[in-house]
C-alpha cells in the first residue's frame, strides 16, 4: 500500500491505479473516500469487499465538472421541469457537499447501485479529488474509505489505520474541511426527498428550490435503501455511545471511565456547574465548538470521536446538537451510531 501525500506525481500515480482496477483513497471537502472505476465491475466488487460493505448499500459516483454528468446520468428519463431543477441546484451546490440522485445510464455497472435504476451524483469540492478524477479520465464510485459502518475517516491516517494494506493507495491531503458526508438529495419522484442530511443543510436547499421532504433516520427496511447512509445503526465508535439532549446532559453525572461530548462549552459548563465535588472524574471532556459554531462542531465531529475511541474508555455521552443547518447531519450521524440507553 502506497500511502503519499497529495501532489501531481501521486495523483498521476493514483489515476494510473484506478485504471487498472485498483482502489485508491483520497481526500474530499467531507470525509476520505475509498475510490475505484465506476464503470469497472471487478473494481467495484473490491470496495464492497475491502468495506465488509453489503452489496444493497449503492455507492456515491463522483465528477470532475458539471459538463460530465450526462456521463453517468440518463437524462433522456428526465422530464424538462427536474432538468432545470437538477441544472440549479449543480449551478449553485456545485462543487460542493450535496449529491443529487438520478437514473443512472447504462455504463454504469449494477454493482455500484445496489440493482437501482438510479445513482447518488456529486462534485467534490476539493482539488485533489477534482484532479484526481480527471487524470483518471472517468467517474469514481467511492463510499467513505473505512471498514462499513464504523466511524467515517476525515483523515490520511484513518484511513491507514482502518483498511491498512487492503488497497492500493491512500493521498493524504489533510483533514477534510467539513468533517460530515454529502447531503443526498432524490429529485426522480414526485417530490424531492432528502435521503440523508449532510454538507450542505437543507436550509440551504429549499431557499434555492421550495420545501423538499426529510429523511427518516433508521425508519425504513433494506428493501427501502436508495443512498448510502440510509442504514440504521451506522457511523458507529466501537465504543458504546449514548446522545442525549442538552438537559439531560447536564444532569448526567461524573462517571469513571466514560467520556463526555458537549456541542457547545455554555452546555459543558453547565454541566461542570451541576456536578458535586466528591464525584470521580470523567475519562475526557470534549467540545465540538466552544461558541457553537455549526460548520466548527460538523468538522471536529468524527475527528473527536475517533480521538475518544482510541482511548479505552466505558462509553461516550454525546450532547445532540440544535436541529437547525449542519446540526441535522451531526445529530444524524450520532444517532446512527448510538446506543439505547437503558
């Protein structure tokens, strides 16, 4: 395994990879992705069996530019009102955190949808991953670059440390700028639906389009899967992690050996403010963002997890973050980890 920060010679090196049918980790605005030929089977069977990843969960196909997405999708299936809406969202969401789900046309394999008749679209706003793509003169399906539903890597060596040897290359270009994956969006029904909250905040969205419907986090069956990320318990520590609202929180006493994690330091102090004095001390203590800041808190999210799941601990209190903007995917991405607390 190559593991090389990012630089012309190793993104040549690493589009050289993917035509060849190799797997290639590399950095995006969200999380690390782990990449192969979307239009290669074989290669797209090596995610699914690098990730432990269940072949009904599709994967995400990235582009190098809007020009390209007639590439991977079929818009002869598209009515000309969703093209114009599909052409707003890309002019004003791209490149950036936001994947809009599409037919797929028929160089895309089976294997890299689950079956669907339909493909999860995006174009990351990172220049390495941009790059990359284009030197390898294709479109990468890449799902985030860790075994499947443990904690998402938004660096080089999260990556490393979870697939080790088990693929051909990772570019290390640093930690990813947004620290949650891509929004996923669904425009071939009747009303547009967001799949899984993310990046780009569904505020965000209906000022530009109108009203779209919410995801329903863990609610539907397997057979019900459109997107990744769609799976109930997902994202998960191997630590036990419990979410709790902010008042109960605060209430939650000291407790050896478990961590706590606060979205803010008002609700941290808070918290220190109600506890006695004769109290073990907690394991850790970490804040998402002192002042609340809702991008500072998205992209320390995995970050402070992975930290805190490093250091042998019970268990990890989680504090769920205001339901407004980035918190939805931050609230999102806990709850899917999480445990019932009993």
């Amino acid at each position: 395994m190559k593991f090389l920060t990012v630089t012309q010679e190793s993104l040549e090196m690493g589009a050289k990879i993917l035509k060849e049918g190799g797997l290639v980790a590399f950095p995006t605005e969200t999380v690390y992705g782990l990449g192969a030929d979307a239009f290669n089977p074989s290669a797209l069977a090596k995610i699914f069996d690098v990730k432990k990843r269940p072949h009904f969960d599709p994967l995400i196909i990235h582009i190098a530019s809007i020009d390209s997405l007639e590439n991977v999708a079929d818009f002869s299936q598209i009515k000309k009102e969703t093209q114009k809406t599909i052409f707003l969202l890309a002019e004003n969401f791209w490149p950036g955190p936001l994947s809009i789900v599409l037919p797929k046309n028929d160089r895309i394999p089976g294997i890299a949808t689950a079956g669907l008749s339909t493909a999860a679209i995006r174009f990351p706003d990172n220049e390495a991953a941009q790059k990359l793509i284009s030197l390898s003169q294709t479109a990468i399906a890449a799902p985030s670059a860790n075994i499947f539903g443990s904690l998402s890597p938004t660096r080089a060596e999260h990556v490393r440390d979870n697939l080790g040897e088990k693929i051909d290359m990772i570019l290390d270009g640093g930690p990813a700028r947004i620290g949650v994956e891509s929004t996923v969006l669904d425009i071939t029904g009747d009303k547009i639906k967001i799949l899984r909250p993310g990046g780009t905040p569904r505020e965000a969205i209906e000022r530009l389009i109108g009203p779209v419907e919410g995801s329903e986090t863990g609610e539907h069956g397997l057979d019900k899967i459109s997107s990744p990320g769609q799976l109930k318990n997902h994202y998960a520590p191997k630590t036990p992690l419990y979410v709790l609202k902010s008042d109960d929180i605060i209430r939650r006493p000291f407790e050896d050996g478990a961590a706590f994690l606060f979205f803010d330091g008002l609700t941290r102090d808070a918290w220190r403010d109600a506890q006695t004095k004769t109290q073990m001390l907690p394991a850790a203590v970490k804040v998402l963002s002192e002042s609340g800041q809702m991008s500072e808190a998205a992209s320390c999210l995995f970050e402070t997890l992975h930290e805190l799941d490093s250091l042998n601990i019970s268990c990890i209190y989680a504090q769920e973050a205001p339901q407004t903007g980035l918190g939805e995917a931050i609230n999102d991405r806990l709850m899917r980890g999480a445990e019932k607390l009993v």
